[in-house]
C-alpha cells in the first residue's frame, strides 16, 4: 500500500473515532450547575481539545493497527467479507 493510501484510510479511521470518543467524559453545564447565559444547557461545561485529540488518536491508532494486521498478515480484505446485499445480476 503506498504512503498516502496508508495516510487517507488513516484518516478516514481518526475522523471517525473522533465522533465516538467526543461524548466521553463529557460534562454538561447543566450537570455542574453553572449554565453560562446564552448558551444551551447541554453544552459542555470544560471542553478539552487536547484529551479528546489525544484519546482519538490513540483509539483509531489501535483500531488502524489492528486492521492493517489483519489486511497483510492474514489478507483480511473487503473481497473476504460477506456478502450482505443479494446479486441482481
């Protein structure tokens, strides 16, 4: 696989954990009882870009490990998944 193949399957991988791991440890304003005026209630109440980063790129660094693992060492590959929808040709 060439580098920039590697890079953008890489970052399809890290943009996706970053939605999943943006709820962790989240907490609202509404659960510290200190709602800013103007804002809504749900909104975070400390944002840290920096844990959520950190923990996203280790998440999706494990995640890509664990796939590349399987796609070179045992040719895991999308020809070897099941078929999911039926052939209509």
């Amino acid at each position: 696989m060439q580098w920039f193949s590697i890079f953008a399957v890489y970052f399809i991988v890290w943009w996706l954990t970053l939605f999943a791991v943006l709820p962790f440890g989240l907490k609202t304003q509404a659960e510290e009882n200190d709602v800013v005026p103007g804002s809504v209630e749900s909104a975070p109440a400390k944002f840290r870009a920096g844990r959520v980063v950190l923990a996203t790129t280790l998440v999706s660094a494990v995640l890509y490990g664990a796939w590349l693992v399987l796609s070179i060492k045992f040719g895991v590959g999308i020809d070897t998944l099941p078929q999911v929808m039926p052939d209509f040709r």
